[in-house]
C-alpha cells in the first residue's frame, strides 16, 4: 500500500473514531446545581456558583467590611466607594454604572409597569416586584438573633438591626431629634413644615405622610385583628398591642410615683400625673372649657364639628350629616 493511501486510511479511520464518540452539542450545559438545579457548561463554573449555596463569604472590603461569595463580586462593590460618574439630570444622585443610572432613571418617568397580580401595586422595575411578591407567600427567612422578629427580605433586616446598636445618627437640625434612618428624619421634618396634605375623608384629621393616614383609617373600620394573650384586651394595630405587652411583662415601663400605675410611654405618664392635679392645661379655643388630657379635649372638640354620626330609630343604619350649629 503506498504512502497516500495510507494517509487516506489513516485520515478515515481517524473519521470513524470521533464518529463514534458520544456527540456533545456545542454550549450544552450537562453540569447541574443539586440545590436551585441551576445548569452549567463547565464544572469549574459550577463549583463556583455553589459558592453562593454556602454561608462563605472570603472576599471582604476593607473600607466597610461588607463580604463576598466571589472576587469580582467584591471589585464590583468597590466602584461604590470610588467615583460616580453616571448623575442623574433629575435629582442629582450619582452612580458607578450607566446601567444603574438607567435604571433609577425610570422613577422619575412615572411609569410602573410591573403589576402584582395579587393585590395591584406596581414597580418601576421587575427585581422590586420580585421582592415584594415575597410578602405575599408569607416567608419570612431572616429572623433577628436579638429579638426573634422575621423578615421578608435581608434588608429588611439589617435596617432592623440598626435599633438594637442605639445609634441614631440622623438627627433634625431644627428640634435635635434623632433617628436611626435617614427615611426616619425627612418624615419627620415634614412636621416642621406645618403641611398635611393627607387628610381622613371620615373624621377630618390631617397627616403629614400617606402612611400614617392608612394606619389611622383603620381605627375607623372598627377592625382589631390583634388580641393580648395576658387579658384579651383587642387593638387594631399590632404596634399598640406590643406597646401594651410591656404593661405585663414590666420591661420598659413608666410607673406613677404618686398610684402606682404603669405605662408604656413617658408621654402617657406625664399626662396620667395631670390627674393627681387640678392643672387643665389642654384649652378648646370655641367655648373656653378646659380638660386635663388631650384626648378628652378631642372627644368634646366633637361637639362643635358640623358632622356628626347619627343612626336611624327604624333601619338601624348609621351615617355622617351635617348640621348648623349657632355659637
């Protein structure tokens, strides 16, 4: 057989052997994660996102101590601690990437179209979505070490954490008053401003921010979903029967040094000592009687409204009127 011929059987049989090899299709991903089932391409790319499975974290930054899973992960957080070249036109907040100033740019455009199909609220982005869908499954993954309160999401948490330390580094420049959240000081300087744009359709009382307008209509619904175990007392927030816990666990009480009688906040105390007093600080500015707590001034400060709830003697059916009053 000469020579050429035996390269052409050489170059077939050589043919014949990657033909009978097992066929792998370019880019298929054969290597898979036991834990999410996420597949891989190559092993080393695996070994590498198990990492995130696992409690280790080895890259660390040095100039605020928040950790890694992966290396470039850590050079990527670093450009936070650098230069933002990437400013917003709009309210001026800076960013490392373009991406990211792409992506907060869609807030000011006013358009949210991620929907939550479960109860309506919409986002400008789909991770935000994502994570407030997590409400609505009712898990709560990350428990606090200290007070065993759990959280939907890690943020959440850690901005809890922060009112375990005591520190409040946010503090008003107008009453000193401190906070612990940056969040926590912009609401409250609205109280300065004297605005409250967010009034009760039901009772007339004004608030300074949407939120404390929907935790006051709820008293309105006449809803206590919260009960205290210890005496069955009912509330409507769950803040106030946590509030009220404390009258019978003892823990961070206020107690009258003339009765005896606990209370939850200084403020309460205060007002309870008036009782001990003849002083009636708290004066209605129509009629001139004078009351020794808050509350009793706003149930008679009642009686000069213009609405008031009554309930008919035949249907039992209560509603608003309005009336004329003479003074």
């Amino acid at each position: 057989m000469s020579s050429t011929q035996n390269d052409q059987h050489g170059a077939g049989s050589q043919r014949s052997q990657e033909a009978d090899k097992p066929h792998r299709r370019k880019g298929e991903r054969k290597y898979s994660c036991d834990e999410c089932g996420k597949s891989f391409i190559h092993m080393s790319s695996l070994k590498r996102h198990l990492v995130f499975h696992s409690d280790i974290k080895p890259y660390s930054c040095d100039q605020c101590g928040k950790s890694f899973t992966q290396k470039s992960s850590l050079s990527m957080h670093k450009f936070i601690h650098s230069i933002k070249p990437y400013r917003c036109d709009v309210c001026g907040r800076s960013y490392t990437r373009s991406g990211h100033l792409k992506s907060h740019q869609v807030i000011h455009s006013g358009v949210k179209p991620f929907k939550c199909d479960l109860c309506g609220k919409s986002y400008t982005q789909a991770g935000h979505l994502k994570n407030h869908k997590v409400i609505h499954s009712g898990v709560k993954p990350f428990r606090c070490d200290l007070c065993g309160k759990s959280f939907t999401e890690m943020k959440s948490l850690k901005r809890h954490e922060v009112f375990h330390t005591g520190a409040k580094p946010f503090s008003c420049d107008q009453c000193g008053k401190c906070f612990t959240r940056k969040e926590g000081l912009e609401n409250h300087k609205l109280i300065h401003s004297g605005l409250k744009p967010y009034s009760c359709d039901q009772c007339g009382r004004a608030f300074t921010c949407r939120k404390n307008l929907w935790i006051h209509q709820i008293t309105h619904s006449g809803i206590k979903l919260y009960s205290c175990d210890v005496c069955g007392k009912t509330f409507s927030h769950l803040g106030s029967r946590n509030k009220h816990l404390r009258i019978h666990t003892g823990q961070d009480v206020c107690c009258c040094d003339l009765c005896g009688k606990r209370f939850v906040t200084y403020s309460n105390l205060q007002i309870h000592k008036l009782t001990h007093t003849e002083e009636r600080p708290y004066k209605c500015e129509l009629c001139d009687k004078a009351y020794k707590a808050p509350n009793s001034l706003k149930v008679h400060q009642k009686s000069h409204t213009r609405k008031r709830l009554y309930k008919c003697s035949y249907c039992d059916v209560s509603c608003w009127v309005f009336l004329i009053l003479l003074f």
